[in-house]
C-alpha cells in the first residue's frame, strides 16, 4: 500500500511539472524569436544601405551625362528645367557674370546699390538692394511682372488673404494692389516667414511696384519692423 502510494505520488509530481522535452521546444523558440529580431534588423538596415547606394548612382549617372552633353544641349537642358522649376532661375542669377552695368542707372544710383535701379530710401533699413547686375535685377525679370505687378494675379491673392483672415476689401485700389505685391514679393524670394516676421524689401522692387500702383499724394508708410499684415 504504501509502495502505490509512493508511485502514486511520484506520478502526481511528474503530471505537475513541465512535460520532458517542453523546456527545450520553448527554449528554441525564445532563440527563434531572437533571431528573427535581429534579422529583421539586418533586413532593416540592408534596405537603407540600397537606399543610399542608388541614391549614390543616380548622382552619379546624372553628373556623368551632364558632363558628357555639349553646350547646345546644356543650355536646352538648363531652359527645361528653369521651364518647370522657374523658383530655380534666382539660383542662376546668383552665379556671377562678366556683363556692363547700364551706364544711365548707374550714374543716379547710391553707392549701396549694385544694380543700379536702387534710390535712396526714407530710411537707413529700407536702403536695401536686391544684389544682382542690373540684367539680373529682381525688378527688371519677367518674372516679377508676373509674380508681383500681374493685376489678375494680386487679385486673387488679394481675395485669398481676405477669404483666409474674413478681413474687409480694401476700397483703395491702388493701395491694396501695393500691398498685395509686396507680399507676393516676399513669398516668392523668401517663402513664407510665419506671423510677425517681415522682410525688407529692395528699393529697386518697391519703386517699381510703388510706380505700377502709386498712391496719389506720394505717402506711402514704408518698413515697419514686427508688425502682423501689412
């Protein structure tokens, strides 16, 4: 009796733990799993190593065909490209040029201004230049006609802000025109600055724009540091 009692216990004892050869299964398991982690980040890793070596062949291949095109395909090459990114002409303008400044501006022109549309401004901050040649000035491209000075252009921008800020129309034509195009302007070259912040503008932009919309007296407010709207 107590022999089956023994037995019978020890079978209770074995019924009660793991199972033989459970622990093994689940130790493996843990390994798998361990393993698919890290091969996962392998995985993981091997795809940004592909990203940046195509991204290193595609350079590549572009700087290998630019260098293999003659001129003639370069320049309609360059005319495609600004035809689609026209933002991309500014950075054209910024490269240096051997070219002649037109004599007629440059005599009238302050010592401040390099492309010799500029005049002397009310103020010391508002004597500002756009900085290029006077071929490349940022108020004689076509650009900024049609950015800047177009009528159909700033009155959709006019009604734009006035439907997004439920501001009043402004009755002066000229005047909400003037505005209009100094921000265009600004977005244009800088993009947009967010609440309170302001650009100065060039001279030689702000009087073209102020001879395209005028205010009849000539009062016109000028830069005003940190204000909201113009």
């Amino acid at each position: 009796m107590l022999q089956m009692e023994s037995q019978t216990h020890g079978s209770k004892g074995k019924g009660g733990g793991r199972p033989r050869g459970q622990g093994r299964r689940a130790a493996a398991r843990g390994r798998g799993r361990g393993q698919g982690g890290r091969g996962r980040a392998a995985a993981g890793q091997n795809r940004i190593e592909l990203a940046m070596h195509a991204r290193q062949n595609r350079q590549t291949q572009i700087e290998e065909r630019i260098s293999s095109m003659d001129v003639e395909s370069l320049r309609k090459t360059l005319a495609l490209v600004c035809k689609r990114e026209p933002s991309l002409l500014l950075d054209i303008l910024d490269s240096p040029q051997d070219t002649n400044p037109a004599q007629e501006h440059m005599t009238t022109a302050p010592s401040w201004c390099t492309c010799s549309f500029c005049r002397e401004m009310p103020t010391m901050q508002e004597n500002v230049c756009c900085g290029k040649t006077p071929q490349n000035c940022h108020s004689q491209l076509a650009d900024f006609y049609t950015i800047v000075l177009d009528e159909l252009v700033l009155e959709v921008a006019i009604r734009s802000r006035n439907d997004a800020l439920a501001e009043p129309r402004d009755i002066d034509y000229n005047k909400a025109h003037r505005h209009a195009a100094y921000r265009q302007y600004v977005m244009w070259i800088h993009g947009h600055l967010g609440a309170g912040n302001r650009k100065v503008i060039p001279s030689c932009c702000v009087l073209r724009i102020r001879d395209r919309y005028p205010d009849p007296s000539g009062h016109y407010i000028g830069y005003i540091e940190g204000v909201l709207g113009f």
